[in-house]
C-alpha cells in the first residue's frame, strides 16, 4: 500500500496550455464546409446533339438581357413575379387526348404547355448580365419544379417532396428506403426538370 | 447549530481549474472535426451569391473546384479572372486542369465527379458561359453553382 501512495503523479497542469494551443491553431484554419448550390447538368457536346423540334407552345423563354432586366416570352417581368408564371406554364396542362395531363390544375389554355413532360424552360442570357442575377433566375425557376412536387408529394404520399428528400439522406430515417427513392422517382417524373440553356431557334 | 459555525470559519476553496483542459480538449476535438483544410489560397474574390434551392455535395474528393472572380486587392486587374489550384489561368487551362483531375482520381468514381463553380456574384455571365462551353467539350457534364444559402431577393439590384 504505502509504495503505491508514494506514485508521482504526473502534472496535468501544463496540459490545458498544449490544448489551448492546439485549439487556437484550428480555430484559425478553420474554414467550415460551405460546399453547396445549385446542381446542373449541361448539355453535351455541340456537334454530339442533332437539333430537336420543340412545338413553340411547350417553351417558355426566360432571357436575361445585358441591363440585367428580366424578359419572359418577350415581357418585361419581376423576379417576384417569375415563379408564379413559370408554374402556371408547368402546370398548364393544356394537351389533349395523349398529352393530357391528369394530375394538372392549371389554366388547360392552349398557348401555354401541354404536359409538363413536355415542358422546357429555356434559359438565356446575355454576356454582359450578372452571375448573381442569373443565379436568383435559376433558383425561382427550381423553386416552381419544387412547390410543384411538393404538391403532389402531399396530393399522393401525404408528405412533402422536399421531406421525402431529407428522409432519404437521413440516416435516421428508418422507413424504407428502396420505396421512398422509387416514389420520389415517380414525383421527378411528374415534373421533370428541363432547364435548358442551349441555344433555341424560333421557327 | 454547532455544524453551521464550523463552516463558516472554513475559507472559501479554491475553483478547480482540472476539467479546464477537458473543455478545451472538447472544443479542440469539435474543432478537429469540424476543419477542413482550404487546399486553395484564394487569389480571386469569392463572394458567394445567395440561393434558397440547394444541394449539399456531400462528398469533397469528388469535387473539383473552379474559381472566378476579379483579382483581389494583391494583384492587378479589374476583369474577372479565372483560378485553378492555386494559380490565376486562361480559358483554354481549363480542359487540361479537369482532364488531369479525373485522370488523378480512381476508376470507380470517376462518373460522379463534380466541377464547383465557386463565382463571385459580380462576374458577368459571358466568362461563366465560356467556362461552361469548355465543360462540355471534356464531357464534365454535371456542375453545381456554389451559393451561400439565403433569399435571392436581394441578387437583384
């Protein structure tokens, strides 16, 4: 007993010194992760893709010009203003017969799209405009795919699509995975999400 | 009553400082954790523009960064420029600067690769667009636009 009491005991007191130390240095390097934005996929190569028809009706044509000025179909609009237009084209659902959308709840006018399988969204602009400008576009058109899905994610599933996303991500999710990535597929599918930003010829 | 005199003559003990380097130990392991070492000295300005609809990447050995924007204060110019690794390049770099990446990277992963366009919200669209235009002819299809995440109301002046 009385050689064990007589143990030195290291001193600890210097450790909260290297800690500290240890601490400050990470602080300073610290860059916390800031990977995230929006995801796109481009087009292939020019020459790769022989030109493809789309009926005029079934494009809505968004333009940024070089004053940073936003033109829909021609028309001078608000970005406020641009998610509202670029829904009530989605979800037009104006087609007939074949291309008859059945989950639609739009206006069915027949200027606007057939089916929002149809649907494509084309994006131009101008050398001269803003990346932040371009940037606010391409997340109100998104965020219309979104509100979209997320009604009928409600409308079918009872959840929201963006829900339905996280829990797929979530490790905490213990639903069945195989299900929920088949039933967000079928939301995708409802609403497929064509932003295209090739050149378009008017015919 | 004799119990509560003999307290008060105790003096007031000291605070022991021992958990003080497990707090630290604690901060410094959240810190650790949390580090990602920026492999890229940033020598174009990087102001992110703000969006509400985004991703997360979540894995960082399959991103490869690009980074435009005017120089910052230390070098000259006032155009937006273009920067890859470490090093201020030209348009044509850039099919080399991904070949080599997906060349450095393995087999298996090289299908989900993604290129980052980290720009700063004042570079005008027609460098963005070239550098797009230059993706695609190396077949680096799938990009993602770096945004901080905020409203984009305010993107527009």
């Amino acid at each position: 007993m009385k050689t064990r009491r007589l143990a030195p005991s290291v001193n600890a007191g210097s450790m909260a010194d290297i800690a500290f130390l240890l601490l400050i240095f990470f602080l300073v390097s610290t860059t916390i992760a800031t990977d995230q934005g929006i995801s796109r996929k481009l087009p292939p190569k020019l020459n790769d893709t022989p030109p493809i028809t789309i009926r005029e009706r079934n494009i809505f044509r968004v333009e940024l010009n070089q004053l940073n000025e936003l033109l829909v179909e021609g028309e001078l609009v608000s970005l406020e203003d641009l998610k509202d237009k670029a829904i009530s084209f989605l979800d037009n659902g104006g087609g007939v017969s074949g291309e008859a959308c059945s989950y639609c709840r739009g206006s069915k006018g027949i200027t606007s799209s057939d089916n929002p399988k149809k649907a494509v969204i084309s994006l131009q602009s101008s050398r001269e405009t803003n990346y932040e400008t371009y940037i606010a576009v391409q997340d109100q058109l998104v965020s219309a795919y979104t509100e979209l899905r997320n009604r009928e994610a409600m409308r079918l599933y009872g959840v929201l699509f963006t829900t339905m996303e996280e829990n797929l991500k979530s490790v905490h999710y213990d639903g069945d995975k195989a299900k929920l990535r088949e039933r967000i597929k079928h939301i995708q599918m409802m609403y497929p999400e064509k932003i295209s930003e090739a050149e378009t010829k008017m015919e | 009553m004799s119990k509560f005199r003999k307290k008060q003559k105790v003096a007031l003990p000291e605070i022991s400082t021992a958990s003080l380097p497990d707090i630290v130990f604690m901060l410094l392991f959240f810190f650790m954790v949390a580090t990602i070492m920026r492999k890229d000295i940033l020598m174009v300005e990087n102001k992110l523009p703000m969006a509400d609809q985004i991703e997360k990447l979540e894995k960082r050995d399959l991103i490869m960064n690009i980074y435009v924007g005017k120089p910052s204060s230390r070098y000259l110019g006032t155009e937006g420029r273009i920067q890859l690794n470490d090093k201020f390049a030209k348009l044509e770099d850039i099919k080399p600067f991904i070949l080599s990446e997906i060349a450095s990277k393995r087999d298996g992963v090289k299908p989900f690769l993604i290129t980052s366009l980290k720009v700063d919200k004042k570079t005008k669209m027609g460098l963005v667009n070239d550098i797009k235009k230059e993706l695609r002819e190396v077949d680096a299809l799938k990009i993602n636009y770096a945004t901080i995440q905020g409203g984009t109301t305010n993107n527009i002046p």
